[in-house]
C-alpha cells in the first residue's frame, strides 16, 4: 500500500484534493490518503485526523486569535507523519500552515508537493525562497505562475483550475432560474458575503443595506443569499431584522453555483467565489472588509493594483472593486446598477471570462495526477 499524507486547509482545498484522490486511485488503486481533510475528499477515502474546519481561519487577527491551537495541532500532525512516514505528502494551499509541514518533512527525506501557489504574485513576494526550501515541486492553477518559480529554480507544473474544467463554456441561466423557481425576465442578484463566519460578520450589514440601495431603483429586483452552514445562516438573518425595512432577500442552503448562474449580476467578497462567477462569465462587483489592522497591514504588502481573480488573470480591471473604506452599500448599488444597464460592457466582460476561462480549462486533476505520481517510486 502506497501512503499519501495530505492536507487541505478549506472548502476550496477540500474541492481541488477530492478531485486529485479520485484521479490517483483510477491510476493507482493501492494508495491510501490520511492528514487532514474535508468532507469531499473523506468521501473519496481520505482519513482526516482533525477537522478542517481547524484551519479555516483568514487575517491577521483572527489568526493571532488562534495560534497557540493551530500551532498544537501542525506539531501533533507532523508527529503523527514521523511516526508513520508516508511516501510522500501533499499540502493543500494553506500556505503559512503546510510550509513549516512541508519543510519539515522534506528534511527528514519525505517528498513534498505542494498544490496551489501562494499568492506571491500579489503579496510577500520574499515567501518564494522559504518555499524552495520546503517543496519537491509546486502545482500551479494560473499560466503566470510558473515562470515565478522557474525563475528560482523550484520545481512547477501548470495544471489548470478544476473550477474550469467543471463548468461549461456557456452557463445555462435559463436552467438555474427553474431550479430557483425565479421569473425568467426578472434582474436576479446574487449576494456572496464569503463562506467563513468572520467574513458573513464583516460583511451582512454591508450585503443587506446594499439590496435595500438596489431595491430603491428596481423594486421588483430578487436577492439572493447562498450560505453555507446554519451559523452564516443566523449571521445574515440578524442582520436582515437588524435593517427593519429590507426587501426581501432569499436565503439559501448552498446552491452558490445556481444562484451566480441565475444572477444578472454578482456582488461577491473577495476569494475563490469571483473565479467562479467569472467561469460563469457574470458581471460582478468585487468587494471586501477586515478588521482595520489586517486591512492596515495586508495593504503594505500589495504587489498588485487589483486583489479579485477575475483582475489579476485579466491584468486589468475588469469588474471594479470596492475594498475596505470604498465598500459602502451606496457605491457597491451603484456599481453593480451601472454594470446590469451597460450593454457593451457586458459583452466585454463575457468575451474577458470567456478567454480565462480556455486558459484554465487544462483537465486540472489529470495532470495534477500525474505530477504526483512522478514522485512515486
């Protein structure tokens, strides 16, 4: 039996690890994966030693918050692999957390493959020579990446972003609205606060005082609120009742995907979720908010003029962003209004989407199979 550790930090994590498993195991059958994993990749086999949610933590502060658990847990974790060495490990994006793994265990011989390159394209660009000392090779999901880490001598295979491979060229709108039940002609927008508690916190007053702005303008406009556990859930709930006179917003287990395909317009918190809008070739406003000190201390960092996905591959700004002071319900309602009755920009915007979406599109888990198994005697 061949031994695979692995470690996944998140949802997005747990997507991109599930999809490897399955493209492993019809290669090689006798590989058992064990570390930490999501709900998906368990479903594909993998053993998790402890909850992904442990490492689902995000800024400055919040992390500080929990350190001293987190630090626990990577010692309890790499003893663990001391223990029982597996033929080689796999970490997951979670950069700061499988770095000091990865590192660890290439020094004691273990080949180390880290999957998904941190973002030095856009800050703390100095991670790069940490990095080489830390991994065997790196999967990169952006066709920019690899010249960076060529450029060092790191090891790089270009794989593509799954999300690519997974949705359709053309996104079938008219479908997603039946499955929502929603008036075919209606201006449909879709409200994505993040998918971790403390971003549903710093952004459900934001999200619902932006819908009443839109709801001023086009009262028969539908909201909707795709959230993925019941604490979000109760976040954005409070905050609706907290705004007394909000229009009504329809909240909804999941279906993120069906809820962007059906919107005319996205407005959407910075991360993986604007990739996905973008793939589903819909117009968006990007926006973001974080405690003051984190925002304070990332903005220094800043390599780029851009933070959303959707940018950075396009290298030019797309669909706006409204960050931290700028994101205010009067700017983001005017925004996304801006965007829905600008015919010419969304014909832009589709024929942006549409080219990032055939650079990506690589048979992602295919090729990211094969890299590993390279490394496998």
């Amino acid at each position: 039996m061949v031994k695979i550790g692995i470690v996944a930090g998140e949802a997005s994590g747990d997507l991109l690890g599930s999809h490897l498993i399955q493209a492993l195991k019809q290669k090689r059958p006798d590989i058992e994966f064990v570390g930490i994993a999501g709900p998906k990749m368990i479903s594909e086999g993998a053993k998790s030693l402890f909850p992904i949610e442990r490492l689902s933590v995000r800024g400055y502060l919040e992390v500080i918050k929990h350190l001293w658990g987190l630090l626990k847990l990577r010692r309890e974790l790499l003893n663990h692999f001391l223990s029982n060495p597996p033929d080689l490990f796999i970490g997951i994006d979670a950069p700061d957390f499988n770095f000091w793994l990865e590192k660890k265990l290439k020094n004691k011989g273990i080949k180390t493959i880290h999957y998904v390159g941190p973002s030095i394209w856009a800050w703390r660009k100095n991670r790069i020579n940490k990095i080489k000392k830390a991994v065997n090779q790196i999967l990169a999901l952006f066709p920019f990446e690899p010249a960076l880490y060529k450029e060092k001598g790191i090891p790089v295979a270009y794989v593509g972003h799954p999300l690519a491979d997974m949705l359709p060229i053309e996104p079938d709108v008219a479908s997603a609205r039946e499955i929502l039940k929603l008036d075919a002609d209606a201006l449909v927008v879709a409200l994505l606060p993040g998918s971790r508690q403390s971003e549903v916190l710093q952004h459900a007053d934001l999200f619902v005082q932006t819908a009443k702005q839109i709801h001023v303008q086009q009262p028969n406009a539908i909201f909707l609120v795709p959230l993925i556990t019941r604490e979000t859930r109760r976040i954005f709930e409070l905050a609706i009742f907290n705004a007394h006179d909000a229009p009504p917003i329809q909240l909804l287990f999941g279906h993120a995907h069906d809820a962007m395909e059906a919107s005319n317009v996205v407005i959407v918190a910075s991360g993986t979720a604007t990739l996905e809008a973008a793939l589903l070739k819909k117009p968006m406003v990007i926006t973001y908010r974080m405690p003051n000190l984190s925002w304070q201390l990332l903005k220094r960092m800043r390599l780029q003029p851009y933070v959303g996905l959707p940018n950075i591959l396009a290298e030019k700004f797309v669909v706006p962003e409204l960050l931290q002071e700028d994101a205010t319900a009067e700017k983001i309602a005017q925004a996304a209004l801006e965007l829905v009755n600008d015919k010419d920009k969304l014909a832009t915007i589709k024929n942006e989407f549409t080219n990032i979406h055939y650079q990506l599109k690589q048979n992602t888990a295919e090729k990211a199979a094969i890299a590993v198994l390279s490394h496998l005697k």
